[in-house]
C-alpha cells in the first residue's frame, strides 16, 4: 500500500511483565498437580521469550507526502498457540476500521520529528482495541531518539529519483 514504511512495530497480547507472571502461575499449577519430577526428570516448563512470542499484530509508521501515517494489522485469530510446533500459518489482516494520520511539522528539525514519532506511537497505543494490548514504547522512545531522521527521510528521496 504504502513503499515508505518507517517503522513496523509489533503489538503484543500483554506486557512483557504480564506475560511472565502468567508464565511463572502456569508453572506453578503444573508443579501443584504434577510435582517437580515426571518420569523420574526434573519437569521444566518452557514458554518462548516474550518479544518473539506474544505478537497479536502490527502498526506499520508510513512517510506519506507531507504526513506520517500509520496502519493496525491484527492475526485473524481467536487464540494464540504458544507451542511453535503447533503454530499454523495465522493471516494477518489490516485493520480497515483505524488509521492514524499525523501531519508534519512545517519547518521540521530532528527533535520536532522525533517528537511528532513519539507522539503518533502515543496515540496508537490509547487507540488499541483492548486495554491489555501492548506496544513497547520504551524500546521504540529509545530507538527514536538515536535517529538522524532527516538523513533518513532523505533515502526516500532518493529513492524516488
């Protein structure tokens, strides 16, 4: 749809915080039912890392002409299966519901585009369909500020010539 694709973000089921607390009371209730051992070994209970694991969907950050927009895709799924094994290919589809567009600065600096990133991520997140979703906008802040954004947007320039 859009070749000027800044960032891809994924949208996680829950928290990273949240997804280990469930893992470590999953564990627990198999240890409860079953004891530390089955079949004479020490039972361990693996849940993939988080990051790789608890991904529901994705907001795609867009250059178009004087704007930054942004698009939800969201697995067309009911449940999640945790074991990768067992995984089958989910379809992911857009969102046709929500978009989120957010024009640029007239003069833009740096800073000023940072911020206008920021605070597009800001409103993607309160727009999430539900209350648990997550984006890791800690990771993504971090990763903002380290950019020459200007240089940056320059390469679709180029790219268009």
């Amino acid at each position: 749809m859009f070749s000027n694709i800044i960032f891809t973000i994924p949208i996680y089921l829950r928290s990273e915080e949240q997804y280990y607390r469930e893992n470590e009371c999953a564990k627990k209730k198999v240890i409860e039912k079953y004891g530390d051992t089955l079949f004479g070994r020490k039972l361990e209970i693996w849940w993939p890392p988080w990051r790789f694991n608890d991904v529901i969907g994705y907001l795609t950050v867009n250059l178009y002409e004087r704007s930054l927009l942004s698009f939800r895709y969201f697995v067309q799924s009911k449940r999640i299966i945790r074991d990768p094994k067992l995984r089958r290919k989910d379809i992911i589809a857009m969102d046709p519901e929500w978009q989120l567009e957010m024009p640029l600065p007239q003069n833009f600096t740096n800073k000023s585009l940072r911020d206008c990133l920021k605070s597009l991520l800001y409103k993607a997140k309160k727009d999430l369909k539900n209350p648990i979703y997550f984006i890791d906008l800690k990771y993504y802040n971090k990763l903002i500020n380290c950019l020459d954004i200007l240089k940056y947007l320059e390469l679709f320039d180029d790219e268009r010539e």
